[in-house]
C-alpha cells in the first residue's frame, strides 16, 4: 500500500514539476532540457512500474480524446515520414505531441486510482497564482497588433498565457463545495486570474473569459438555490449570492471606467472597424483549404503548415512560416481526412456526450464541464489544441470527469455528492 501510494504521489510530483515548467518556468525563466525531457520520462516509468506491481496494465476504459491522441501521433510519424518537406522537424514535433499524449495518460491513470482529480485541479490554480503573481510583479510589455500585452518574457505568446489562466479559472470554479467554503480567497483569485487575460489583450481569450464567467455566474447562484431547496442554510446561501452580486456590480464598474483603456479593447475594435487580425486569419485559413484539396487524403504532415506559408522560406527550410492559428484549420491542411476522422470524431461525440448530460440532470458539475468544453471549441479557432500541452491536459480532464458522470448516472448513482448542511 505505501509503495502504491508513493508511485502515485512521486507521479504527481512530476506532474506538477511539468505543468509549472511548461506554463510558467520556461517564460519567466528560460528553457532547462532537463526540466522539459526528465519529467515526461520519468513519469512514464513510474506509472508503468505502477500498472505492472499492481496489475493494472488493462486500459480499457481510457477516455476516447487519449486514445485518439495516441492513434493521432502514429499515423503522424507514418504520414509525417513520407509527405513531409522537413522530416526532422515533423518527427521532433511528433516527439513531443507524444510525450504530451502520455502524461495525459498518466493524469488520467492517476486520478482513476484516485478516483478524484483534485489533485490535478490543485496544480493547475497553483499555476495560476505562480502565472498571475509574475504577470503582476514582473511581467512585460510585448507589442501585439499594434498594443502592449503583458506576458511572462520575451517568448511567452499572450494567447499562451490567457489560454493557461482560462485553465486555470475552470480548476478555480469546477468544485462547488471548495469555492463556496472559500469564497473570499476564491473570488479574490478569479479576479486576478482574469485581470491577467485581460492584461494579455488576447481577443480570443477575453471573449472566451467572459462567456465562461457569465455562465458560471448563473450556474453557481442556480446550485444555491438548489441547496436552500434540499434544506440548507438560507441565510448563509444568502450572504453567498450576495457576495458574487457585489463581486458583479464591482467589475462592471471596473469595466466602465477601465475597459477602454485596455489593450484587448482596443484590439476588438479595430477588429470591427478594420477587420484588424481577421484579415491574416482569413488569408491563413484559405490556405490551409488549398493544402487541404492538394494534398488529398494525408494532408502535408504533422506541424508543417508553417513551411507553406508565404513568410516561410520554402526551399531551404527555414524556420519562418506560421501555423494556421485554428485547431481545424491545422489539422484539416497537415493531417488530411484521416486526421480529421481520429481527432474530430471522439471530440464531436464528446462534445454532443457532454451537451446530453447536461439536459438530462443540469447540475454543478456537468455545467462546468460543458462550460470549459465549450470554451475549449472556442479556443479551438485562434489556437492548436494538439500543439499545447495545456489544452491536451483540460481535454482530458473534461473527458474523464464526463464518463465518470456517464458511468454514475448509467447505474442510477448521484454524482456529484449532496452538498452538507450548514
């Protein structure tokens, strides 16, 4: 038993030493090898020797998204080896969406012994507060269409960074007993979570802020109400409901008289009044269609859109194209039809799953799941799911946590625990 226990938290460790690495010490810090190659290696071995000591080497009941991840990256590297223009490049980004693939796997394994991803949830808000604070005490201005974004150094990408603080947020509010308990801390951490999206003046990421904020706004008074219902403390329910009103009303103050100042305000704008950033996109997604009818059924391998692009240099292969800023668009030019049918097929029935779970019970949980899901699909337009570590991470949360409330229900059981009287 203690040796079980000490594989599952010497796993977690690493977990966390990845996750902080990956969101937050490669920027502020710059890039260790050691820190990007050991983690990943090591917690492969350990979460084997773990399924081997304990006879867990059955994975049937893996979530669908890992398993696609897995049959993604092989047909990558045997797609990637006959149609790439630069091979070595394709193979070395197939390299690490495959280390990527297994410590998601490893996440899902170790939160299906637990059965809790608590501890999961736990690293991804400590990545946040470490994120939010360097943003705040040291964070730096970098010039992005034209306004400054506040990132954590010179090579932290704005959309990167309000993308890890969007994650950060769903870890924040997906537990509603915690965040209740909590409220004053909690409320204070969403608020600067948020206030660093803003500062990254990443339009994709500010939207996405605020549909997701307004549906958990509604959900969380919804499951007060509920639990006043099932005979629980009105009066502190009461002083709850009424702490998010004023948290509420605080903010669009805030937004009245700051808003307009802001970077990503600025950038919305000129996006409807200049087509500003809409433009490149358009032209980015027309070509990935072009590559997409050329190269017809394989698409041109794995993360080799970039050597397309007109501000690539073709012929010698040098590093200076774009990617196709969208999951879809990216997938659709590099991985082919085939791509398309492992990646979009378990996401699309994941996402219709999720939306039928929600109508039939409506609680906290799913709420939250769908929220994130749907945020994710947003995402999924101005970024690349299978190109960052982060959203392969809440893919899989969202996958587990939605068939294990699949699997709850389907044998009549309640899922989400009654919430206690106060």
């Amino acid at each position: 038993m203690n040796f079980k226990l000490n594989l599952l938290s010497f796993g977690k460790l690493l977990v966390l030493i990845f996750v902080l690495y990956t969101g937050w010490f490669r920027y502020a810090y710059g890039i260790r090898q050691i820190l990007l190659y050991a983690p990943p290696i090591a917690l492969t071995a350990t979460i084997l020797l773990h399924m081997i000591t304990h006879g867990n080497l059955n994975i049937r009941g893996c979530p669908s998204i890992i398993i696609a991840f897995f049959a993604l990256a092989i047909y990558a590297f045997a797609s990637g080896n006959i149609v790439a223009v630069n091979k070595s490049y394709c193979i070395s980004s197939v390299a690490t969406f495959f280390a990527h693939s297994l410590i998601c796997f490893a996440v899902y394994y170790i939160s299906k012994e637990e059965k809790s991803i608590n501890w999961i949830l736990n690293i991804l808000i400590i990545c946040g507060i470490l994120c939010s604070a360097y943003a705040y005490l040291r964070g730096i201005a970098r010039k992005t269409s034209g306004v400054d974004a506040i990132v954590l150094g010179e090579a932290n990408n704005p959309n990167f960074l309000g993308m890890v603080m969007l994650t950060s947020i769903f870890a924040l509010i997906y537990d509603f007993d915690k965040f209740r308990k909590r409220m004053v801390l909690s409320t204070v951490l969403l608020a600067a979570f948020a206030g660093v999206v803003i500062l990254t003046s990443s339009r994709e990421c500010f939207l996405t802020l605020v549909i997701t904020v307004v549906w958990w706004i509604f959900a969380f008074m919804k499951a007060l109400a509920k639990e006043e219902h099932s005979g629980g403390s009105i009066f502190h329910n009461s002083i709850y409901q009424i702490f998010i009103l004023l948290g509420v009303g605080l903010s669009i103050v805030y937004f009245i008289n700051n808003f307009e100042g802001t970077g990503v305000y600025t950038k919305i704008v000129n996006s409807i009044t200049q087509g500003d950033g809409l433009n490149s996109r358009k032209l980015l997604y027309q070509e990935a269609w072009r590559l997409f009818k050329r190269h017809y059924p394989t698409g041109v391998g794995f993360d080799q859109f970039r050597f397309y692009t007109s501000s690539g240099f073709y012929r010698n292969m040098t590093f200076h194209g774009h990617y196709s800023h969208s999951t879809y668009a990216e997938i659709a030019s590099c991985l082919g039809i085939f791509g398309i049918l492992i990646f979009f097929i378990p996401l699309g029935l994941g996402y219709l799953k999720t939306i039928a779970e929600f109508l039939k019970h409506r609680d906290y949980k799913i709420s939250m799941l769908l929220i994130m899901f749907t945020a994710e699909l947003m995402l999924g337009l101005g970024t690349i799911f299978i190109y960052e570590f982060y959203q392969m991470l809440i893919l899989t949360i969202i996958f587990y946590e939605c068939q294990q409330i699949e699997k709850s229900n389907a044998k009549g059981e309640i899922y989400e625990k009654p919430h206690k009287k106060n």
